[in-house]
C-alpha cells in the first residue's frame, strides 16, 4: 500500500504548474464614468468638427498579477477605421475627420492583453454636431405663376430650404434682399413668399420679377468660433396676363388724303388697335361710327378705310370720321371698345412748285446796293421780291430760308400758304462789314413742307456794300519798347511805331504825333511813325535813363488811338572812377585794415563796378589790398611793428602807395591816388571807451569835447544831489548826533552797491586806457523815516585837501560826511597825472565841494570814534 502511494519528483512539479496556470487572472480596463478620460472609451462624445491628429482618449487598464498590459482598436470588416491607439500608452488620436450627417456613431472594439490574456470590449462613440453645414435649397429652380389679379397680401409660393446640423445651427430664417426695391415679401420662419400689402401686379408694366431669397441658419459652433452660414437663390415670378385692360389704337392721330386722280375704292389709310392684354389678346372688331356721309368705309378686320367716291363727288374738303374698335371675346361676345378720329383731307395734285417774282415777272437774282453796318432790325427795302405755289392746300404750303453766312439777315415769313411778299431783315449789324466782304451773296430757297415731291426753288440775293469809316486806327502793340545808347548823336532812329486802318479812301490814311511830359527829346515822323532823337538832344544815362511818352494814330476824321513807348537809355562807360581826394591820410592799426572808395558816375553795370589795385608801393610786399571792397591790410605774416622796422628803415612808419581805381567798362577808364599811411599797434583794452577812442584817434577835438562834456555833466549832478541833501538835514526836527547814530547802528549795513569812477592811467605806448571802478554803500535810515537817501559820492580828486581843524584823528583813514540817514565814506584813488589839462577845472570843483563838507561836519560837532 505505501509503495503504492509514492509520488515521483516530476509528478509534484507537473502539479505545481497546473496550479499556477489556474490562478493567472484576466486584465481589465478602468471604469471612470461617461466624462472620464481615461478607461474603456466607453460613452466617449467628440464633436465632428476635432481636428485630425487629436489625442481624443487614453486607454487604461491594470492587471490583477500587475504584468505589464498593451492596448489595441479594431474595427468590424468594411468600417472605416477613425482611431489610432498607442499600445503602451493607451493614447487614442484621431486620424480620419468626422462627419456627423455621415456617420453619428462609431463602433470600435477596445481590447487590454497582459501578453496571456486578452479582454475586448465593444464601445460606441458619440459624433456630436457642429455647424459645418450650409441651408440648401430644395425643389429648386423656382418658376412661379401669378395671375396679374392676384390681390395683395396673398401667398403665392413656398420656398424650401434645410440644414444637416441640429440645434441653432439647423434652424432656418428667410429674408429677402433689396425688399424695399421689390413687390413681394416672405415669411422669415415658414419661407412663404406673398405680394406686399397694397401692391399690386401689372402684366402690362412688367411681366416677370426675379426675386432674390436668402436662407440662414441660427449659428453655432464650429472649431471654436461662431459661424453662421447662409445660401440664396433667386424665384422668377411670372405674371400671368388676364384680359382686364382694353385696346388702344397705334400711331394715332389719323390723318388721310384723297387727290384728285384718286379712284373710287382705293385705300386712303389703315388704322391699327391692339388688345390692352398682351399676353392672349383678342381680335379686334373696326366700324365707322358717323362722319363718312357715305363715301367711305373700313374693313371690319384690318380696319383699312377706302373712298367710295371719286374725288370730284366729295362734297366737303375735309372729313372727320369716328372710328370703333372693339374686343371679341373667345365665345364671341363683344367687351371693351375704344374711339379714334380719323381726318380725312381731300387735295388736288402737286403739280406747281413755288415761284419767286420779281417787279416785271418771275425773276431768280436780285441785287442791292447798300452802306455797311446797316441798323439791327432794318428791312432791305431795295428787294421786291414775291414768292407763289399756284397748288392748293397742302400742296401750297412750302418753307422760306436763305442759304449762305449765317446770322446776318433772317427772312420772313419762314412758312407760306399760296402765296407771300419776301421780307429780308437785317439781324447782325457787325456781320455786314465791307472790311470782311465787299459782296455779300444768298441763295433764297422756297422748298415744299409736306408734299412727297417736295419741290423747291431758289433766287440769289447780292448785296454788295458801300465802305464808312467805322474803324479806328489800331497800333500794333499797346506799348513798344526801345533803348537807344547814352552816346547817340541827335537825330538817331529809335524806333518805328505802326498802326493800321483797314478803311479805304482818305478814311484808311493815318497821320501819327507823340506827346507826354517824357516827349521832349524826341519827334515822330507823321506818316511813317518812325521815333527820333531832336537834332540837340543830348541823352544822359545817368541823369535820366528812362522815358515814357505816348503816341497817338489818327486818321482823317479824327478817330484815333494810342499807344505807350518805354525808351531806356543805354549806359556808356564815360566816366572814370574818383576818389575823394588826390592825397588821402589813414591810420593803421596792427591786424585791422584800412578802406579806400572811388565812385564812378556811370548808371549802370558793368561801368560803375570798380575794382582796386595797387601800383607803387615801396617795399612792395608789405600791402594786400581787396580788389572789390578796396580794404588794404598788411601782409599775414607782419604782425607787429618790429617786423616792418625790420623790412624797412623808416621809423615813423607811416607809408605811401599808389592806389589804382579801374572800371569794368569797355573801354575801361581808371584813376590813380596817393595814400598815406600811419601803422601803429593796438594797445588799448577791448571795449566801448577804446573803441571810441580809436574812431577819434584822427580827430582830438572831438574826443576833448566828448570828455569834457561828459565831466560837465558829473560835476553838476554832483552839485545838486549835494544841495538837496543839505536843505533836507538842515529842515529835519529829528537829527540825531553821528555818534549815536553810530554806536545804535553796530549792524552791518543792508545792501551794498559798488560804483567805479574813471581812472586815467598811462600805458607804456602813446594810447590811453580807461579803468572804471564803483563803490557806494547803501544807507540804512536811522530815523526811522521809512525814506532811505543814496547819495551819490562825488568824484575824488587827485590829491585830496588837507583835513580841517576839527577833523577826526590822524589815524582814521577816511573821511565822513554826516547825513541824516548815515555818512558815505568814500576810497581814496590815486592817479598820475595827465597829459591834457582839461580836467583841472573839474577837480577844482571837487575840492571846493570837498571842503563844504568837512566845514559842515565841524559844524554838527562830530565826535571821535
């Protein structure tokens, strides 16, 4: 029994691996819900319009051992394949686009592996709509076919249209374009298309109208944006012709004519009526009411009308017949019917054309003499003409006009019956010119109006015309322009002046003449109109280059005109250039040039251009001189006085040179001067004193006298300010003595103000330099007057007096001058002496005033500080 019941290795192991198989489990797909994801694909929804490409969902799933799972799609056998899936991942792209009107469901079989087992799943997609999809119309084209009696309001065609999409984007509205141009409107919901309330259809006005609908959808989304789509098609409506209009006849008013080689039965005229409805019209019926007296009659159908008489029978020269045309219904019934007037006119042959006559019988010219420039309005009474058309009525009647230069003369009557006395009148005055034409030549034409034959005759009319003396003499320019030289002798030619008067005989001849205050110099030859100079004139450019005159044409009955000369004359170089003086003196200074000026007289260009030059000079490298402006200037290189000394030997340095003026002239004149020059060197400071002091170098009175002045008036303003500080201290009941003034007072003062006086000095060279220098204090009221007095100090003198008795300490550097508001301490300046002893007056009176104030402050007692 035990040996029985032994198992062998290979028995456990066999077993062991039966067990294993058993419990390898299924993979799943994860569940998440019908929004998820990420799962089965189960209940997935993707809108048609997804883009190709999308990743749309992921495939998940696990396994229960946790061995790793792949994914894969298959599709039943003919279904078009929309999904990719990657096996690893799980991820689901779409690779075929989506067409919901197509196809709104997709059927896929999603399946997990774990590499032993596999899982699938049959899953449906959900294709959700997008608006992709355009309104399309149905049943089209549309032809419609309306009874003109159609009322208004009434519906009379449904129009059709449907969208694929669902929702708004499958809902349709109608509108029509240009509904305010049309008769007819629709419902925007239902598509019925009616006539407007209050419209009407005509078929007689308009036969068909083309209407225009437009079908649009409610819009929707389609890849993201709003779009509303819209499609239009056009309804012809036809209007049907119903018979409510009645017949009208054609080409009225009627008018015929019997001749008097007419026979009886013959035609006269046809009237025509139409049927108002044009669309089934029906026949016509023509009677003749009254009017015919029985010699006419009309085809009941054609409506032709025949005389039933020869014309000798007809009683009356004209007949009015009353005509009937009236509608035959298709049963046969007579409807509507209309009136017409037919006017019958019974004539003899045309067998007379018209005739002009003349005083002794038919005549085909006539002639007249007469005076140019006749009045507007006069009749050409010289001219008997008459005109006669020996036919009757119609016949008779023929139309007048003169053929040739038109809107001169106008005949009358323009339209004659029979027979009419020819009238010419005269209807453009200027026109009739004997200047223009001496002989005026028209054709007369008498032509038929109504008759087929039209016969016509013609008659020349000459008029040959007789000369006035309607024109004025007319110069050729309204102005001439001449110049004759400066040079020319008296009797020269200036210029020939022409006029012209195309009147003939003694009227045409023209006398000329000149006058104006500018005539003086010339004469004009009477017949030729040739301008000359008087035999003593003599001409002048530069005393008068320019004149104006007027010259008359006249003709021998005194009409005349005028015409303006403008003479220029011409400038001849005749005058040489001259300076001022022979011998002119300058002063140079270092660096600054020298200008000399030589006018020439002549008027004008080139001949008063004058150019400079110079002739002698010795050394001769010394000066430059400025061909157009005449400034002389030293060489670059010669910047100081010890150069020239250098060149040459002459200390006092003062030059002469030959300075040339020439003309541009041709010929050319030039003139020649001496000029001295005196160099010296700049040594004075830059400003407005040196610069005066240089322009009155040459001239030391007039320096002397501006100085003098100028101290003048210092002194006196000195004199007054000092005046009228005294009367104010003197009259005040609050002065104060100066030491208390001063002890009560430690502050420094307010404000201060600098003046600097004029300080002479003597620089090494022979020019002067002016120093100014100010220095005045402001005063603060001590008195507490609310009035701050500035007095000016006065100019201090070169040695300043000695001090009084009763002056200040010998320590005290300065001296003071007692006001009511301070006292004015001024600087003491010392200068040397100068040259001129012009200033010794003012510094005499400086002292004096000096003095005054130092007895004035001994007065106030002013104690020592």
């Amino acid at each position: 029994m035990k040996h029985g019941r032994h198992f062998t290795p290979s028995f456990f192991l066999s077993l062991v691996h039966v067990c294993l198989v058993q419990a390898n489990y299924a993979p799943y797909f994860f569940d998440n819900g019908a929004r998820s994801t990420n799962g089965n694909m189960a209940l997935l929804s993707l809108s048609e319009d997804t883009p190709v490409g999308t990743h749309v969902y992921t495939l998940n799933g696990t396994d229960p051992e946790g061995d790793p799972v792949t994914y894969d799609l298959t599709y039943e056998a003919g279904s078009r394949r929309y999904f990719s899936v990657d096996k690893n991942l799980g991820n689901v792209t779409l690779i075929e686009e989506l067409d919901r009107e197509k196809e709104d469901e997709i059927e896929v079989i999603v399946s997990i592996s774990d590499g032993l087992s596999t899982v699938s799943e049959k899953v449906r997609i959900l294709v959700m709509d997008a608006n992709d999809e355009s309104p399309e119309f149905i049943n089209t084209p549309y032809i419609v076919e309306v009874p003109e009696n159609t009322p208004s309001s009434s519906s009379i065609f449904k129009i059709e249209a449907i969208d694929k999409d669902t929702g708004s984007g499958g809902s349709i509205t109608y509108f029509l374009q240009n509904i305010h141009a049309n008769k007819f409107t629709i419902d925007r919901h239902s598509g019925v298309l009616r006539i407007k309330t209050g419209v009407t259809l005509d078929y007689e006005k308009s036969r068909t109208h083309f209407v225009v609908v437009v079908a649009k959808d409610g819009g929707g989304k389609l890849r993201g944006d709003n779009k509303v789509f819209s499609a239009s098609t056009t309804v012809t409506i036809n209007v049907q012709d119903i018979q409510d209009t009645p017949p009208m006849f054609i080409g009225t008013p009627y008018y015929g004519y019997v001749y008097e080689d007419t026979l009886a039965g013959s035609e006269v005229l046809t009237v025509v009526a139409l049927d108002g409805d044009r669309g089934k019209p029906n026949n016509i019926h023509y009677c003749i009411v009254n009017g015919d007296e029985g010699s006419f009659e009309i085809s009941n159908t054609t409506g032709a009308i025949s005389v039933m008489k020869s014309p000798n029978q007809l009683k009356k020269e004209v007949y009015e017949l009353k005509v009937k045309a009236s509608e035959i219904s298709q049963e046969g019934d007579t409807s509507e019917h209309i009136f017409a007037t037919v006017t019958i006119r019974v004539v003899d042959l045309n067998n007379h054309p018209p005739t002009f006559y003349g005083e002794n019988g038919p005549q085909n010219r006539f002639e007249l003499t007469m005076y140019e420039h006749p009045p507007e309005g006069e009749i050409l009474r010289g001219l008997k003409i008459t005109v006669n058309d020996s036919d009757q009525g119609a016949n008779a009647k023929f139309n007048l006009r003169l053929v040739g230069p038109g809107g001169i003369f106008r005949v009358v009557p323009q339209t004659v019956l029979n027979e009419a006395q020819v009238t010419i009148i005269v209807e453009n005055s200027a026109a009739i010119d004997y200047e223009s034409f001496k002989v005026l030549t028209f054709k007369l034409l008498a032509i038929e109006v109504n008759t087929p034959e039209k016969f016509s005759s013609t008659a020349d009319v000459v008029i040959r015309l007789l000369d006035t003396n309607d024109n004025v003499p007319k110069f050729s320019s309204d102005y001439y322009i001449a110049r004759i030289p400066e040079n020319s002798p008296g009797g020269s030619n200036v210029v020939a002046v022409t006029a012209t008067d195309p009147d003939s005989g003694l009227w045409g001849e023209i006398k000329y003449s000149i006058y104006g205050t500018g005539a003086d110099l010339f004469l004009i030859h009477p017949s030729t109109g040739i301008i000359y100079t008087q035999p003593w004139a003599v001409l002048d450019a530069e005393v008068n280059s320019k004149y104006n005159f007027y010259v008359k044409a006249e003709d021998t009955d005194g009409k005349y005109s005028l015409a303006e000369v403008f003479i220029t004359v011409l400038d001849v170089n005749d005058h040489s250039p001259e300076f001022n003086e022979n011998i002119q003196e300058k002063t140079m200074i270092i660096g600054s040039p020298v200008k000399i000026e030589a006018i020439d007289q002549d008027a004008e260009e080139p001949n008063n251009i004058v150019d400079y030059s110079i002739m002698q000079a010795d050394p001769a490298n010394v000066f430059d001189i400025d061909q157009s402006t005449g400034e002389i200037k030293l060489k670059s290189y010669i910047r100081s006085l010890d150069i020239i000394h250098n060149i040459t030997k002459n200390k006092d340095c003062i030059w002469s040179l030959v300075v040339q003026a020439k003309d541009r002239g041709s010929p050319s004149f030039s003139t020649t001067a001496v000029l001295k020059i005196d160099i010296t060197e700049e040594t004075l400071h830059k400003g407005p004193m040196a610069a005066f002091l240089m322009q009155t170098k040459d001239n030391p009175m007039k320096a002397l006298g501006v100085l003098a002045g100028v101290m003048g008036i210092m002194v006196l303003i000195t004199i007054m300010i000092s005046t009228a500080m005294f009367w104010r201290n003197k009259r005040s009941n609050k002065v104060m003595p100066v030491r208390r003034i001063i002890k009560k007072r430690q502050m420094p003062p307010s404000r201060t103000i600098r003046m600097e006086w004029l300080k002479f000095k003597r620089p090494s060279n022979a020019a002067e330099k002016f120093v100014v220098e100010e220095d005045v204090k402001s005063l603060h009221n001590e008195n507490s007057n609310n009035n701050i007095q500035v007095v000016p100090v006065p100019p201090a003198s070169p040695l300043p007096p000695p001090p009084p008795a009763l002056a200040p300490r010998s320590d005290v550097p300065g001296w003071r001058v007692p006001t009511v508001s301070g006292s004015l301490t001024p600087k003491h300046v010392i200068k040397p002496p100068k040259k001129k002893g012009h200033g010794s007056t003012h510094n005499a009176l400086v002292s004096e005033l000096k003095m005054r104030f130092e007895k004035r402050n001994a007065a106030f007692g002013e104690p020592h500080i």
